[in-house]
C-alpha cells in the first residue's frame, strides 16, 4: 500500500510539475488571497474592535484573525476541486489501467491525496510566511498548528471529491455537486461573517459544522492560546473529517469502475 | 488458461437494463491466441473487462489464469496484461514516467524494469521516445505505448482489446508479428478482440463470434468457414433484392440466402456449376444482374450465414439495432 501510494504521488507530482501555469496559480493564489483581503476587512475588525469583543469576530490584530481563515479558505478551495482531475483520467483510461494491475485501491487514492496536501502545505507555508513580512505576529508552535490543522482539512476533502469524482465520472455533474456544497459549508464556518452576529438557530447550525470548530481552533491558536478547549476540539474534528473523508473515499474506490 | 461458465453481465441505463453479455462460456487453453469477432456493440469489450476484473459479472463464473475471478481479483490483476480499446495513457506523462509507473504498481524491480522498457520500446518501435510526452506522439505511436503498458510485466495472459484500430497498415503488421512472437517464444496465451475480419482470420488460432451478447459460433478460421460446405455467389441486382431473393429461393440446392447491399447472396455446392443456372433463372424472371462473383466462404459469410447480417456493415447494422432496442 505504501509502495503504491508513493508511486502514485511521484507521477501525480510530475504531472503537476509539467504546468508552468499551475504552479504560478499555485504560488499567487495565497498571496492574492492576502493582497485582497487584509485591507478590505481591516477597518472592520477595528471598528469591531472599539465596541468590544461582544458582537463580532474574537479581539486581536486584524492579521491574527484574517489569515487563520484565509488558510482554511486556502484548504477548501485547494483542495475541493482536485476531483474533476480524476474525471479527466477516468477518460483518458490512465486510472483503469492502473485498476487492472495488483496495485491497492486505496494506495491510488492516497498518491493522489497526498500530493495536494503537500502542496496545500506549502502553499498555506507561503502564505503565512508572506503575512509575518507584511507585519502578522503569531507564535510558531499556533501557526505550525494551523498548518496541521489546514493539512487534515486538505486530506479530507481532496480524498471525498475524488471520491466524488470517482462516483459522478462526469464534470458535469461534479461541478453542481461542488458548488451546493462549498457556500453553506463556508457561511457556517464563519471564515467569511462572524457567526456571533448571526440569529440563534443559525449558530446551533453552525456549532454542528465541524469546519466551524476547525476554524475557531485556528484562530485559537494563532493567538497562541494553546491551552484553549477550542484547540482541542477543533484538532479532534480536523482528524475526524480527514479520517471519514478518507473512509468514505475508500469505500469509493474498492467498488468496480462501473 | 480460462474457463468460463454462464457469464453475464447486465448494465442499468436510463432507458431500462441492457444485457451486454448474456451468458457465455467458453475455455482458452494456455498458448492460444482466441479472437473474439463481433459487430461493435457485441459485447465484446464487456466481456474482457469483466475478464479482467474491471466489472463484476452479473451472473455466472470464471477462473483466469487459476485465480477465480469473484474470490481472488488479485490473484487474476497479478496475472494478466491489459490493453483498453480507448487509450491509457496521461497526455501530460512522458513515455517512460508510463512506463515505470505501470512497473511499479506491478511490482517489477527497478533495474528489471530498465531493461525490459528498452525491450519493449525497440520491439514496439518506440526507440529514442522515451522522454517525449505522450500528448506530442502520433495517434499510431500511443497505440504502441498502450500496448508497451500491458506487457511491463511479461504476462502469461494478455487481453488486448481492439489493438490494431489507429494503426497503420505497417506497425499493424508488425503488430500482428509482435502477437505472434509473444505466443511463440513467450509461451502467452492471448484473448484479444476485434471486428477485423482479415484481423481474426489472420491472427486467431480460434475465433468467438459474438453477436447481440453472446457466443454465436466457435472454431478455427478454417473451421468456421468449413461450416458452410459449397461457394457463395454473389449477384449484384441493384434494387431488385427481394425479387432476386424469392427467385433464387425457389430453385433446388440453393442454400443460406441473404441481401448486402445492392446484391443477393446465396450458397451452393459447386459454384463453377450451379451458378449459371441461377443466372439464367434471375435472366428468366427479368430481373437485370450487374455483376456475379463466385467466391470460397469467407469470415464474413459465416457471420451472415448465422446472424443474417454482414460484418462489413456492421457499424451501420449496430446503430440502427442500438436505436430500436429489442429488434433483431
Ligand atoms: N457502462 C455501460 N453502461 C451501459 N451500457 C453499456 C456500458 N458498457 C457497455 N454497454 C452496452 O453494452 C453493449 C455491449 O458493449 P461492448 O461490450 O462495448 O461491445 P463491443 O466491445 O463488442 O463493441 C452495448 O450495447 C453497449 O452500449
Ligand atoms: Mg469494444
């Protein structure tokens, strides 16, 4: 399983490495990310700020709040589209021919994931690394948690949209599938609007969204409140959707291609 | 090498179940080549992928290469090469990355695997293209890369699934070389499938004709045509078929009566004799002949003998089938 998972992340690696174009995206996306969004929400946070912590995002530097989202937005949308590249294998016979050989099912799948967690991670390396230039102030072991905790979260949705991939084997069915999926998971996370402003049933909803403690963890941590409870559970609910996203992909691939 | 009993396998679509393959048994023994002849849409394919257990049969049971197909899929993937009709290679690999990679999962060691990539690029006629990306190569040369792909690991059993379609005459004679060498100094058995008459006449030690899902006839090329005892004349009658048809019907030793086209076929003893007063029978009810040919049987006769359609036309006779299910 081993030796598969790693032969299959080698070639998806030099795949990858084949786009020029790729890359630059790859690179830019974070620091886009950045450019775009610290200046537009800062005043907002300040003004929050003034009135206290009672209605809005958790006190802290603006940089200390935006860029723990930023980096699970970075770990969503990294990772939730790798599916409609499985699609393109499907047709080009390359994952069926890959099927005939002795090679384990989930050994395809874990190459497959493993390559677009390690560019995540760079990626939301990047990413973090340019905010401290820019004036972010975070502790090493709250932004190296982070990291981790963007890294499970990439795990788990990169293998369920293979697996969805895998399931739907057409693009034009995956994409719907993705774009029903992605808003409602972003809103309730409150990566985008604080979910203290939002009305009580919609904070229930959203407490029962693991992404939303996965995110609150985050920002925990990058605060460098590491003996916070939120830290804890937002690490628990990390490996828990990276393990049932891995679960349920794996069910996926063991079934016949048909 | 296989046996196997009662396989079938039935597809859900929206349009109501389709029955790909309806049940067939058959057995290749180790060192055959068996082709399996058909129009497309047959079944052919469907029966190869299950085969190679990329569907799971919805009926019935097979051993490949001594592994039971439903309790040791691995067993049969560790055996078996592989060729897909479509295709199967990534445009952005180059051909060796596909080459190592398909090695690699098949567990071949690495210096092994070096060496036996030369080989196979020297036999496939792919020398000097190891780093080129296979987006760059011609539709011929990918052929031959996809077949390099099923060999990496020197199966005793190879499924190879259309593998002359794209080729051009030349690398499908050397191709046809290739297949025969691997019988001959490899000891393989191969399973390959194709609507070629001039492919499986030339290439199969025995031929499945395949049909609608299922096994029709089975033999020897030489068999097969020895099936139908006589010679087939042919009239080109233009539009006067039927006419020609129930002219010819009802005269005495005229056997297998069928219409291609512009012309009426039909079989007979001797075809240096009785050919001419068929003719003058047509001649007689005036029915005006273009042409007349009187030929040994052919692949081609056999298969209409028994379906009453021509492999020749078959892709025009599975479109219209696929576009009025049921009809036969
Ligand atoms: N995945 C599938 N879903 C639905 N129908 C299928 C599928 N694969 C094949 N079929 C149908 O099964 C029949 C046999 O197909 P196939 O085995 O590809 O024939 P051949 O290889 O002889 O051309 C055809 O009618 C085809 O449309
Ligand atoms: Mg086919």
């Amino acid at each position: 399983m081993l030796h598969d998972t790693l032969t299959t992340f080698r070639y998806q690696m030099r795949l990858l490495l084949r786009e020029p174009i790729w890359i630059a995206i790859a690179l830019f996306q974070p620091l886009l990310y950045l450019a775009l969004f610290a200046p537009l929400l800062k005043p907002l946070v300040e003004a929050q700020a003034a009135q206290g912590a009672q209605g809005g995002f958790p006190t802290g530097d603006a940089w200390q709040i935006f860029v723990p989202g930023l980096l699970i937005q970075l770990g969503i949308f990294g990772s939730m589209f790798v599916g409609f590249s499985l699609i393109a294998e499907i047709r080009s016979g390359v994952i069926e021919r890959m099927r005939v050989t002795p090679a384990s099912r989930l050994g395809l799948l874990l190459g497959r994931v493993m390559r677009d967690t390690v560019v995540l991670l760079l990626q939301a390396s990047l990413l973090t690394g340019v905010a401290v230039i820019f004036g972010l102030r975070v502790p090493v072991t709250g932004a190296l948690i982070t990291i981790v905790i963007v890294g499970l979260l990439g795990v788990s949705l990169s293998a369920l949209s293979y697996a969805a991939g895998m399931w739907l084997k057409s693009e034009d069915a995956l994409a719907p599938l993705l774009n029903m999926v992605s808003v409602p998971v972003l809103l309730l996370s409150g990566i985008l609007l604080p979910m203290t402003l939002a009305p009580k049933w919609l904070r229930t909803l959203s407490a029962a969204n693991p992404f939303r403690h996965v995110v609150d963890a985050a920002r925990v941590a990058f605060l460098g409140n590491t003996g916070d409870e939120a830290l804890l559970w937002g690490l628990l609910s990390a490996v828990l959707l990276a393990v049932g996203g891995v679960v349920v992909a794996n069910r996926v691939f063991q079934r016949e291609s048909a | 090498m296989i046996a196997v009993d009662q396989l079938r396998r039935t597809f859900q679509s929206k349009t109501g179940p389709v029955e790909a393959v309806r049940g067939v048994s058959f057995a290749v023994a180790a060192g055959e080549i068996v082709g399996f002849l058909g129009p497309n849409g047959a079944g052919k394919t469907t029966t190869q992928r299950m085969l190679s257990t990329l569907l799971t049969p919805t009926g019935g049971n097979a051993t490949v290469a001594g592994c039971d197909l439903r309790k040791d899929p691995v067993g049969v993937r560790r055996k078996i090469g592989y060729v897909p009709q479509g295709g199967s290679t990534n445009p952005l690999a180059s051909i060796v990355e596909e080459l190592r990679t398909q090695a690699a999962l098949h567990r071949v060691p690495r210096a092994d695997a070096e060496a036996r990539i030369d080989e196979l690029l020297l036999s496939l006629d792919l020398q000097g293209l190891g780093a080129r990306l296979t987006q760059t190569l011609s539709g011929s040369q990918r052929r031959r890369l996809d077949i390099a792909l099923g060999l990496i690991h020197r199966p005793k059993l190879i499924f190879l699934d259309e593998p002359s379609t794209g080729l051009d005459p030349h690398s499908r004679a050397n191709l046809w070389n290739h297949i025969r060498h691997l019988r001959d100094h490899d000891g393989a058995t191969i399973v390959l499938t194709t609507h070629y008459l001039d492919e499986a006449d030339a290439l199969s030690d025995r031929i499945l004709i395949m049909d609608h899902g299922q096994i029709v006839a089975e033999g020897s090329p030489q068999q097969l045509k020895r099936r139908i005892s006589g010679d087939v004349v042919t009239f080109d009658v233009k539009d006067h078929q039927d006419a020609a048809k129930a002219v010819l019907g009802a005269l005495a030793g005229v056997r297998d009566l069928s219409i291609v086209d512009s012309t009426v076929r039909a079989v007979v003893d001797q075809g240096s004799v009785d050919a001419l007063p068929l003719m003058r029978a047509l001649d007689a009810a005036g029915i005006p002949v273009a042409a007349m040919k009187v030929t040994q049987p052919s692949l081609d006769d056999v298969f209409l003998t028994l379906t009453g359609r021509s492999l020749r036309d078959s892709d025009t006779a599975a479109s219209s089938a696929a576009a009025a299910p049921g009809a036969n």
